[in-house]
C-alpha cells in the first residue's frame, strides 16, 4: 500500500474520529484494497469489499467526510480486517 493511502487508512482509525478525511484520498485507497463502487441514487455510493457491502454519502459542498460517516467507514474495514 503506497504511504498517502496508508496515512488516510491511519486518520480514519484516529480516534476521535477525525473531520478531515477527505472522500477523494479514501476512494483511492479503497480501491488499492480491492473494493468496488456502485454509484446509487443521489449523492450515495455503495462500496463493496469482499462481497460486503455498505452505502456511504458523497460528501457535499465540502470534500470531507463529517465524522459519523468516518466512523462507520472505520467499523466497515475493521470488520474486513483492514487495519493501519
């Protein structure tokens, strides 16, 4: 894993959850992790990591994601296994 991906990994395990993660930075490492997306209605993307699957919120205006979608995100790669 490239050291950029392996830092966003790093903030979105920071506890507390951090306001900073932006949604470009954790798309890209996701995708270096294998996961794929599905783009949903709205502003909602479905992510799937080992035939898992969780629907997050694009952010908008803003290109950070707030801090209850972090920690979700968070509880997803646990679950996966994905740690920094």
């Amino acid at each position: 894993m490239k050291s950029k991906h392996r830092k966003t990994l790093e903030l979105i395990f920071h506890r507390p959850p951090s306001g900073n993660v932006r949604w470009d930075d954790v798309m890209a490492m996701l995708s270096e992790i294998g996961a794929e997306f599905d783009e949903r209605e709205g502003s909602r993307v479905a992510i799937t990591l080992n035939a898992d699957t969780v629907v997050q919120h694009r952010p908008h205006p803003a290109p950070t994601m707030d801090k209850g979608a972090v920690a979700s995100l968070r509880k997803f790669l646990e679950f996966h296994g994905v740690k920094p």
